[in-house]
C-alpha cells in the first residue's frame, strides 16, 4: 500500500514549550526540520496557570533567552502583570515572573513558529519511532531514522526530538469521572509508548494537576488582597527594549483557606481518586493538590490561593494553590467556603492528568538517548514540571539533535554555568520517581548564577550556537567592559573626610569616617549601595539600570562570588576527569558493589558526574580517583 514519505533533517515530535524551542533552535540553525502536534491550536498551550517566570524558574527563562531561546521573547508581548519576587532577600534568589494572556501567549508563540524558514507545522499523531539495528558491545542499540504517523505516513529524518509533554495515554480524573484526554480536553497520544517500549525505553507513569478556572463576575475582591504588578517592569529578554514594556498591568488577588475548607476536603477523602489508588501516577512533591496540603499539614490553618486572571478578554480566573482531583460536588462545596468565593460559579472543572514519561537516567547529558543514537527528548516527558523546565531543554535536546546532524560537537552546560546544567544534570545522573521541580536550593553556585546576569554568563555560549546574532553578542561584550570599568573606576576613586560625607553617613546610620575611603569600600557597607552614593560621585557617568545592578552586587557580594569561583575551580578539576561510558566498573578492587553496579547502570562522562550518582558515596570517588592517577583517564 501506498503511504507517503517525505525527508527532514530533524523530527521535533510536540509542540509545547518544549517542542517550540528545539523547533526553532534546529530551523533557525538552517536544518530542514518538521514540528507535529496532535492540535495546531494548542501551540505553545499553558494547561496549568498561564504564568513565566517564579522562583528559580525566572532564572531558568533568563538562560535561555541569553542562549537565544525564544520564550522571554513571547512573554514579553504578551504578559499582563509582572513581579519580581524575593526582592527583600538577596539577588541570588530573585527572579523575575509574569502573569500572560494565555490566548495571546499561544498565538504570538504560533505566529513566530508559522514565520520561521525551514519549519513545518504538521497535526497529526506520531505512533512509531523508525529505527535500525546497530552492533554494539553493551547490549541492543539502534540508529534513529524517522517516525510514523497512525497514518502510516513516513517522515525520515536524522534525528527526532521527543518533547510529548503529558499527552502520552494521558488520562483526566475528578472524582469518579476518568476520561482519556490530553490537557484540556485536546486528544491524548495513544500509540507512541508501545513503540518506545518495544525499544527497551523504560517508562514511569506521573501526574499533575491543575485547580478550577472560575467565573470573575461570581467574585467579591473586597473580600481578598490585592496584588499589583510592579510599577517598574523588567523585561525577561536581554534584547527587549525596556521602555517598550512599561504599561498598564491588571492585578492578580490573595486569599485563603480556612477550617471549613479543610474539613470539607476531610471527609471527603475517599471519594478521592487521589487516595482510593484511582490514580496510579506518582505527583509533583513540591506543588501538591489542596487534599495532599490538608492531609500532610494537619495543624495549618490556612492556606494561601492566588486569583489570577487568564487574559485580558476572558472572564476566566485560575484559583492557584488550589489544584485537585476532588469530585464536582465536593469541588462546588470547598471554593465557596474561601472568602471572596462564596458565590463562585466554576467554568472548568479541577482535574488531574496522570500520563507516560520517561526514567531520564536513560539519557546522556546531551539529552539524547544512551541507546537510540540521534533520537533526544526534552521537557515533561523526561519527568520534569513546569513550562520552565520544558522550554529549556526542549532548546538543549534541539540545539544537540543540530549538532550531531552538522557534524559539530555537543552543548553540554555544567552546574557551574547554568540553572539549565543543574537541572540537566539531577535529571540524567539522579533517581526521579516523581516530577522534578527546578528550585533555586538545587544550585551549588547559585551566587554566581544569578538571572541578572544570566546574558554575561551565557551569552558567548549563544552566539558559539548559532542562535545570537553578532550584534546581540557585542551588545552584550560592551555591557560587560561597561561594568568593569565602572567598578575599576568606584576601586581608585577616593572620598575625604569632610563634612558633606560624614553628613551623608550620618543620615544614613553609617559610620562616620575617620580617614580617606574609595567609593567601592562605602558600596560594601550593609546599609548604603551604589545608587545611594550618588550625591558624593561627582564623576559617576550616567549608565543603564542593568549596569547599575551588575556594579552594585559585584562590588557589595566580591568576597562572596570570590568564594563561590574558588569552589567552581575545584569542581571543575573533577568534571575534566573524564571517564569512558565503556569501562566496567567491577574491575576496580575497593569499590563497593552498590556503586560498581550504579556506575556500570549509568555510565557517567566525567568524576564529577559519577560523585553526584545516587549510591555512590565520597568514598568510592576517593577509590576512582586513585585509579584515574594510576591508570590514566583512558583506561577508565
């Protein structure tokens, strides 16, 4: 039977965040590439809130525009309100978020997708994985060739990039009711497990879930706290105009559970698909349902939900906090027990959407498949949350499947770079049994790998790529020897006593001086920074906001940044340890069997690596490293 056929040089299978990103970085990096979807219109869909950014994940967002990813980008055109968040804390921890237009944040997604040369668009459902055979020492291996459609049709290509999100035998639950649909309400992808399966790939079943979408007009706001957007906006993107951004933000609302609440959600606990074991998928830790809340925080007494609306032409609000697989009934019962919600008329119902992914320890760094050579996979699939998480490596898997198609070597970001390599790194060298959540704690280095400075980090790294144009880059070099000159400049610039400064410093609960001090050193002192010390700059030259802040946290954290790199130098002393993905481990006398056994499992790239596998302790690194000194890194 006749069946069409046609030739790519890259598959991206998905179009969600995940998938929008590696289309784009393999099309943009000239390579023919063909996107499928199961529906067009839900391009770049946000199921869960519609917002960017957050704790860490704002960190996340900044990495990949420096890279030249294109979500910070789309946010920017799109978003509604903006806040920075942990701006009472330290600039390690803040990070940038912005409430989006849903529609609109699809569409503007859709619209740069549709312009973009060398991409395809396709709706159709992948139902196969085109492979050969190819010999190997350690087992079965293939050689990626294309996919198939439940069609039948034919796409050859010489790499594939997986990024199915939660649609995989997705299935939706609110109490009782079951249907077996992909996020709201689209259809689900039935077949491409089997084939994955048939491939040796092992797969876990997760979920996730997602609060009720409620009607505005049946709010009392009066009855809740208002939280505005900032009155600066920041955009994500380094190559957004800031100016461009300042405009009219609507306002997202704060209420909260109560005693009332809770005990509805407690006697109806076993009408709960969650606890009567109707849900077989293992949930996020860290962003439970309101049931999982109640159950595990018996003594709290509230709750914090966030009325956040969907956009601006939609009378939709989403109930964040609030997520839950509760029946209808009980649903009705429990929002209108929350003040401010008391006469609410719900538009969608909560759910929760349990779905197949992937045990990532199956992939190399490069997000590629140890076994499957050229076929990579990104975002929820790989047993990670969040739009964040998705997009990022969905844009790493793209930018690897480019590389190995070109014939150049791969992108590999290490946790002294990037969030991003943080977040690659515990997804293919830790044991996730549920969805991995980026959190700002995971980052060793997370003083030195601030979102603001995200461009001067990585940006090089974009440019390297591909995906950042020469001017873009140079914007970026001259920004950097901006900096530094400025911070040479507050070095040698010495202050007086006199009675103007000491004035100053007395207004200011700083101490008085009692000889001469350069402008860098009053920047170090806890209460004053570098804006505040302009009336005693007499030659301080007029530079951008960005500047301003990068000047300020270099000089007043110097010590501790300082620290932080010496720390970086000896981590990468273990990373450039390499080891062969070859070797075996039970070779070695003196390391424990449990860490032979892991090691052989997962077949680490470098020390570095091997020392942060599970089982494996700093014992067994101490033997490795012995060896390594003995035998030379290519015989291990």
């Amino acid at each position: 039977m006749a069946v069409l056929e046609e030739y790519y040089d890259i598959v991206v299978v998905g179009a969600g965040h995940a998938g929008c990103e590696a289309a784009l970085a393999c099309a943009r990096l000239g390579l023919e590439t063909i996107m499928f979807t199961v529906s067009v219109d839900s391009i770049a869909l946000m199921p869960c809130n519609p917002n960017i950014g957050g704790s860490s994940k704002g960190h996340l967002v900044r990495e990949l525009d420096a890279l030249g990813g294109e979500m910070g980008k789309n946010i920017d055109k799109t978003f509604i309100q903006s806040r920075m968040l942990n701006e009472s804390k330290g600039p390690a921890v803040h990070s940038l978020r912005a409430q989006a237009d849903k529609q609109d944040y699809s569409r503007q997604m859709r619209k740069t997708l549709e312009n973009t040369d060398h991409l395809t668009i396709r709706q159709a459902e992948v139902s196969e994985i085109v492979t050969e055979e190819i010999s190997s020492d350690g087992g079965k291996k293939y050689r990626i060739s294309g996919v198939k459609t439940v069609s039948g049709a034919v796409y050859h290509a010489k790499a594939v990039v997986l990024a199915t999100g939660t649609y995989l035998k997705a299935r939706c639950i609110f109490g009782d009711v079951s249907n077996y649909t992909g996020p709201n309400g689209l259809q689900a992808a039935n077949h491409l497990t089997d084939s994955l399966k048939a491939h040796g790939i092992e797969m876990y079943r997760f979920k996730t879930g997602t609060p009720a979408r409620v009607d505005r007009r049946s709010l009392d706001f009066s009855k809740m706290e208002e939280q505005p957007g900032d009155e600066y906006i920041q955009p994500f993107s380094f190559s957004t105009d800031p100016d461009s951004v300042q405009k009219k933000q609507v306002s997202c609302w704060l209420t909260y559970t109560n005693e009332r609440t809770h005990e509805i959600i407690r006697q109806n606990l076993d009408r709960s698909p969650l606890f009567s074991g109707e849900i077989e998928g293992t949930g996020p830790r860290y962003c439970p349902s309101i049931e999982d809340k109640v159950v595990k925080f018996p003594d709290k007494e509230r709750h914090q939900i966030f009325v956040e609306p969907e956009g601006l032409y939609t009378n939709e609000m989403y109930l964040s906090g609030m997520s839950s697989s509760l029946p209808e009934d009980v649903q009705h019962a429990m929002y209108k027990t929350v003040p401010g919600l008391e006469h609410v008329k719900i538009v969608r119902n909560a759910y929760a959407i349990e779905y197949d992914c992937i045990n990532s320890l199956q992939l190399a760094p490069t997000l590629e498949f140890k076994t499957i050579e050229g076929l990579f996979s990104g975002g929820q699939f790989n047993g990670s949350s969040g739009y964040e998480e998705a997009a990022v490596q969905g844009f790493m898997a793209g930018v690897n499947a480019a590389m190995k198609v070109l014939g150049r070597e791969p992108y590999v970001l290490d946790r002294s770079q990037a969030y991003i390599g943080v977040l690659i790194d515990d997804l293919v060298t830790k044991e996730n049994h549920e969805p991995y959540r980026m959190m700002t704690s995971r980052a060793e280095y997370r003083l030195l790998l601030r979102q603001d400075n995200a461009d001067l980090r990585l940006r090089a790294v974009g440019h390297e790529i591909g995906l950042v144009s020469d001017e873009e880059y140079e914007k970026t070099c001259e920004k950097k020897r901006k900096i530094e000159e400025e911070i040479r400049r507050l070095e040698r610039t010495n202050i007086g006593v006199n009675p103007q400064v000491q004035e100053f410093l007395m207004q200011h609960k700083s101490t008085p001086l009692k000889s001469g001090i350069t402008l860098a050193e009053l920047v170090r002192r806890p209460e004053l920074d570098y804006v505040m010390l302009t009336e005693l700059d007499e030659e301080r030259p007029n530079l951008a906001r960005d500047i301003i802040e990068q000047v300020n946290i270099n000089i007043k954290y110097e010590g501790y940044i300082r620290r932080q790199e010496q720390q970086v130098e000896q981590f990468k002393k273990l990373e450039k340890k390499r080891l062969s993905v070859n070797f075996d481990y039970c070779r070695i006398k003196g390391l424990r069997l449990e860490a032979a056994q892991k090691l052989n499992l997962y077949k680490p790239v470098s020390i570095g690596q091997a020392s942060r596998i599970s089982g494996v302790s700093p014992a067994d690194i101490s033997v490795l490293l012995v060896y390594f000194e003995k035998y030379g890194g290519n015989n291990v």
